[in-house]
C-alpha cells in the first residue's frame, strides 16, 4: 500500500510541476507560401492560425507575419518576427536556448 501511494504522490507532483510550451505561429493566408517549418521538439506543442481569423486585438499587434511565439503555461515568453521579405528562419537551437533560459 506504501508503494502505490508514493508513486501516486510522484505522479502527481510530476504533473503539478510540469510546465507546458506552446510555439504558436500566425501567418496570413496570402502568406502561406512563407509558413515557417517549425521543429519537432518534446514537449513543445506545436500551433497555427491565421492572422484573418484573430480578433482585432491580435490583429493590430501584429506587424509582419508569419510570426512565431513561444509560449509557457500560456505566457508568452519570446517572440519571432518577420522581417521585411515577410519570411521568417528559425532554429531549433534558438527554440531549445529560450526554454532553457526560461526553466
């Protein structure tokens, strides 16, 4: 009985600790053909959208697309803009060194 409550507790603990990253990527659909091909990283839940469905409030803070926010329990943490080409190149080891930055 003492075994199972401890690996009870030490599920629950594990899942009370972890800590959820989201990269988010807006594009425009004139701008489909510059989608950014984002990494394959664990534990990083990858999501898009586009600019047209958002609400004016997201809308009007967006300067250039496509672009990318890396977000951490629904906080966004850092963001990638396009530059003037409206293409946006992203490594994954500047992904990986924003997260372990922010762990």
């Amino acid at each position: 009985m003492k075994k199972i409550t401890l690996i009870l507790l030490m599920f629950l603990s594990s899942y009370t600790y972890s800590q959820k990253y989201t990269l988010l990527q807006i594009n425009s659909e004139w701008n489909k053909a510059n989608d950014v091909k984002l990494p394959n990283i664990k534990g990083v839940e990858n999501l898009y959208a586009f600019l047209e469905e958002q609400p004016s409030s997201i809308k009007n803070s967006v300067k250039a697309v496509p672009v990318v926010i890396l977000y951490k329990n629904n906080t966004p943490l850092y963001q990638w803009n396009a530059d003037i080409s409206l293409r946006l190149k992203i490594k994954e080891e500047e992904i990986v060194e924003v997260i372990n930055k922010n762990k």
